[in-house]
C-alpha cells in the first residue's frame, strides 16, 4: 500500500474567506455611535415591512424568547446568548428558525469569561452548519478577537468561520 500513495504538504497563500472579493461589511468595530448608526441602518433595511414580534422556543421543557424576532431575522446582545446557562439545542432551536443573525457586544474573551466563550464557539459552530448569514459588532476587528488560553486552538477555527458568515451575501 505505501507504494501507491504519496505524501505532500498543501501550502495555501491566502485564505479565501479573508479575500476582498469575500467581504461584505457585516463586521462592526469598535462598539461606537457610528458603529451603532451603520448597525441600526442596515437592520431597519433588512427588516423594512416586517413585523416585529417575540418568537417563543421550548427545548426540553424550557422557554427561550426571541425578543427581537422579524420573520426570521434575529437580533440579540451577546450576553443574551452566550452568558445564560444554554447550550448547543438551544442554538440548533434558534438556527431553525432564523434566516440571518444579529450577534451585537462580542467581549474581549480571557479566562474570566471562557465559558461564555465556549458557549460563542459551540453557537457559531452550529449557525456555521446551518449556513446562517451574521451580522457582528465587536470591540475589536476579528483577526483581533483575543481568546482564553484553554481555547486558543479552537477559537482560530470560529474566528474563520466568521469571516465567512459576515460575509455571505443576504438576499
């Protein structure tokens, strides 16, 4: 069998999910008024003559509320997702039933907040599968975004991911 195959190392120059062709401007820093204008702009675009109406989910016999729910774009704080005691079918139940996310406040992660860190990767994991199209706002550029030490490896791999959500093209 070792005659039949050869080994090789792949050597990629560019990562196409950080290509200019690639960018959409769904990626917000620093938390600011402007920052806050550009958001609220393009959300009352996207959601122009929808309704606004609480979308009420039970998982496991407990209710999660959508408060900010617009015919399937949602609009959430991050401590609102990731700083509660919910999990991965909490975040399948919401990509279910949402079409595009609005993910405002993402923190500076450290190891006081690594669990609410794990919480972001599992969530960006799943809307990553589900091909859920972001809209982020963050204190820091992305390729900023400081992790906790446990989570150092794995958080390189959601911080590709959102580079790629940030900048699906939403219809």
């Amino acid at each position: 069998m070792k005659k039949r195959y050869f080994k090789t190392k792949l050597i990629i120059q560019e990562d196409y999910r950080k290509s200019a062709k690639n960018k959409n401007e769904r990626y917000f820093f620093p938390l600011n008024e402007i920052i806050n204008f550009k958001l609220n702009k393009f959300f009352r675009k996207i959601t122009k003559n929808l309704s606004k109406k609480e979308m009420t989910l039970i998982i496991k016999g407990r209710k999660f509320i959508i408060k900010n729910y617009f015919n399937g774009i949602a609009r959430f704080d991050f401590k609102e997702l990731c700083s509660k005691n919910i999990g991965a079918e909490d975040y399948i139940k919401i990509a279910e039933v949402c079409s595009f996310i609005v993910i405002e406040n993402i923190p500076i992660f450290k190891s006081d907040n690594s669990n609410q860190q794990q919480r972001f990767i599992t969530l960006i994991d799943i809307l990553y599968e589900k091909n859920i199209p972001l809209m982020i706002t963050s204190q820091l550029q992305l390729d900023l975004l400081s992790s906790s030490e446990d989570l150092k490896k794995i958080f390189k791999r959601t911080i590709s991911r959102l580079y790629e959500l940030t900048s699906i093209k939403y219809t």
